[in-house]
C-alpha cells in the first residue's frame, strides 16, 4: 500500500526497514527509547508481543503527538514457553537448542498510533499479532556452534533469522513468511486500510 501516509517505523531493526522499503512504503526511523521488560508470570506469548509494540510504539507517538507511527515486536514460543533476544553465546546455543527438533510459533505483534481525533485527546492505537507455525529439525551440536559462532543469533528472536543461516535448519513453514523475519506484511496492509479509515474520520 504505497499511497499509505508517511510513518515513523519505531524499531532498530534493519530486516523491518528492508521489507517496508520493499513494499514500496514512505517511512522514517526513530529507535524507542525503551528497554524491553521481562515477561510477568502468566503473560501469553501474544500478549507480551503486544505489550512491547505498543510501547514502542507508544513511546515514539509521546514525543511526535502528530505523526503516524509503527511498533513491531516478534516473540518465538515453544508450548508457551517464550524466547525472547539472547543475552549472549551462552544463552544462544541454549536457545537453538531449545528450539532443535520442535514445532514452535513465530509471534509478532504490531501497532500503529494515530493522532487523537480532538487536541488534547488520546491518541488512536491499532493493534493486531499473528501466528507463524515453524517445524525446524534436529540440530547438530557442531550445527549450533557454527551458527552461534557467526553471530547472526543476535538481536533476534529465538536466536535465529530465517534469512541469515537459519532457513538451512527450518523443514516446514505455516503461516507469513514476512512474520518470521519480523515484519508481517499482510497484517501490516490490513492495519494500514483500517487506519486510512480512522484517519478520514478526524
């Protein structure tokens, strides 16, 4: 949807900027002054996608009041149980390993923050998560250690893109392609053309 107004993207992710260039979308960046929380007991792993990228996005929208903005935040859970960035090499291989053999899910979460409707009110939020189902197969322990040793592990969800080394260990694939990477773009373009709706109501 390139006739889509221009945004603030509020991620640090290049992978993101990548596919909104793509697409063909009129984006500037601006990195959310926010350091992402643990997870509370409890949280599901789609609730805690959300969380963070309404806060990311909200934090962004606090300091631009009238620019649209978008927040994305992927998480990769295996029965619940949610993994996040790993910390360093240690938590990286312990991650893969984790992950080796399992059928996990790719969650990523995004919200788009749009000016208020009246000056002083609050700002309109649009927010939607979806699902990618990941099958990837058993890895070697030398497997592990060459990827960890490459350091594309880092700042990724679950210790591995799917676009730099980790496509070698994935066997099957159900749902946005673009989810695992970290941006789904289907869900974005339906986000966008409810938001053109809200944004002709002002």
């Amino acid at each position: 949807m390139t006739d889509f107004p221009e945004f603030i993207l509020a991620s640090r992710s290049p992978r993101r900027r990548e596919l909104l260039d793509q697409a063909g979308y009129h984006f500037r960046v601006v990195p959310p002054p926010l350091d992402e929380p643990p997870p509370r007991p409890g949280t599901t792993p789609a609730q805690l996608a959300e969380a963070l990228a309404f806060f990311k996005a909200r934090s962004v929208h606090a300091a631009n009041p009238d620019a649209i903005v978008l927040g994305a935040d992927t998480v990769v859970a295996v029965a619940g149980e949610i993994f996040g960035k790993a910390d360093d090499e240690p938590h990286a291989r312990e991650m893969l390993s984790g992950l080796s053999g399992t059928r996990h899910q790719v969650i990523t979460a995004l919200a788009l923050m749009l000016g208020a409707r009246r000056p002083g009110g609050e700002p309109r939020r649009l927010l939607a998560s979806t699902v990618t189902c990941v099958s990837m197969r058993r890895l070697a322990d030398e497997e592990i250690d060459r990827y960890v040793a490459s350091g594309q592990w880092r700042d990724k969800a679950g210790a591995y893109a799917i676009q730099e080394g980790g496509d070698a260990f994935i066997e099957k694939l159900e749902g946005s392609f673009t989810n695992v990477i970290g941006l789904p773009m289907e869900l974005l373009d339906q986000l966008c053309r409810r938001a053109r709706r809200h944004l002709a109501d002002r």
